[in-house]
C-alpha cells in the first residue's frame, strides 16, 4: 500500500530578529519623545531666564535720568553725589537679586562702546586681577553683537547664547532709556553669569540623560522578552512539529 508523508505547518519564526527590531523601535519611540520634550522644555527655560532679566531691566530703566546721565563724562565725577544718586537703583536691584552679576549703563560714541554707570564697587574682589568696576567713559573693548545692537538701534535685545570679556562669561540683556525728550540716552546692561545660566537649565539636562538611560533598560527589558516568549514559541513549534511527524509516520507503518 502506498504511504503517505504529511508535514505539519512551519511557522516562520526568527527571536533575535523579532527582540532587535521590537526592542530598538521602542527606544527610538522614547528618545524621539524625550528629545521633544527636553527641547521644548530647554526652550521655555531659556525664556523664562530672558524674560526675568528684562523684567528686572525695565524695573531699574525706570529709575535712570536720562537727562542727568548725559552730564556724565568724566571718572571723577564718580564721587559726586548726583552719580551715587543715579546708581542708587541698581545697588538695590543687585541686593535684590543675587543672580544678577552686573548692572550697567553704555553709550556708543564713533562706532565705540562707552560705559557710564556701575555700581561696583571698585577693587578686584574676586582676585581675576582686572579691576569689577567699569569707570565713567571707560571703552568696552569687547563689545559684544548684541549690545552693539542695542545701541545702534536703540531696541531691547538678550544675547543668545553666553559671551566673554574681561571680567568672565554671561549672558545679558540690554533696554534702551530715554532722556525727558524723547531722545536715546543709553542701554542698560544685565548679566548674569555663564555659570549661573546653565546651573539653571541643567535640572532638564539631568532628567532627560535619566530618562534615556530608564528608555534603554525598559526597551532591553521588551527586546528581551520578547526574544524569550518568541524563542520559547519556536521550541513547542518544533517539538509539535517532530511530535506530528513522528505520529504520522506511525500512522504509515500502521498502513502499509
């Protein structure tokens, strides 16, 4: 009597595959989605810290006299008492706010940036051997794009990214104020340091570097779960498939 082979079905199964693609599809999936997040996040902090430095600008521009800061032009007049006058509201703003390094005024004169008023006192107290105190018609030499900005075209403008001078690496703000006329008198400078800058957005940097670390583990965690049940899958499919075999060859034999 004629036997018959019957083969049971194959099913196409491939474990290391199947985790890889699983496994790097759901970390993509978390890093595309904290990078979104972290982006977004990094931005609105940024802006925030802007804004806080032109809010606090605006608050102290209300206070200069643009018609008296014109009268300043020499160093000497530091110690008169309409200048400690004048840099009475920037003392305050610094006590004020710990955060800001520098409060300042500046003119631009032939293309050259002067400053006029600073409240620091003078010395170098943080030992970097440059003088803290920026002096009456004292040249900016390092003159930054955005102040330079400021005051051509006598408009509010924040650096975008931290700058260094002599006296270290900040990032600033800068508010035009008006003499009683109407006319441009100067901007006034805000800093606050580097250091301080990006100690303020690194919480978002910690948390996302966390997050991507927990997204690795969790999408190993599926890959390999998934290369387990599949591998596991492809055992019993190969022992039903001897198991049928092996019935039906049986089942031959009985036949013949």
């Amino acid at each position: 009597m004629e036997t018959t082979q019957l083969k049971g079905k194959e099913y196409r199964i491939f474990p290391l595959f199947e985790a890889l693609f699983i496994g790097f599809s759901v970390f993509f999936a978390i890093f595309f989605t904290t990078y979104f997040i972290y982006h977004h996040a990094l931005n609105a902090q940024k802006g925030e810290i802007k804004e806080g430095l032109l809010r606090t600008a605006q608050v102290v521009a209300t206070f200069i006299d643009g018609d008296q800061h014109k009268l300043f032009t020499d160093p000497n007049q530091e110690h008169t008492d309409s200048y400690k006058t004048s840099i009475r509201p920037f003392e305050a703003a610094l006590k004020a706010d710990r955060s800001i390094k520098y409060l300042y005024t500046a003119i631009i004169r032939d293309n050259k940036v002067y400053f006029i008023l600073d409240p620091t006192p003078e010395g170098d107290a943080d030992g970097d051997g440059v003088d803290d105190k920026a002096h009456i018609m004292d040249e900016y030499t390092e003159a930054s794009a955005e102040i330079i900005q400021a005051l051509k075209h006598q408009k509010v403008v924040v650096s975008e990214q931290p700058y260094s001078d002599r006296w270290g690496s900040f990032v600033s703000g800068y508010i035009p104020f008006y003499d009683s006329k109407g006319d441009f008198s100067g901007v006034l400078g805000i800093d606050i340091e580097a250091k301080n800058y990006f100690e303020r957005l690194a919480p978002i940097k910690r948390a996302t570097t966390r997050t991507m670390v927990a997204g690795f583990f969790i999408a190993f965690l599926i890959g390999s779960v998934v290369w387990f049940t599949r591998n596991f899958g492809l055992v019993v499919n190969e022992k039903r498939l001897a198991a049928y075999e092996k019935f039906m060859a049986e089942q031959n034999e009985k036949s013949e």
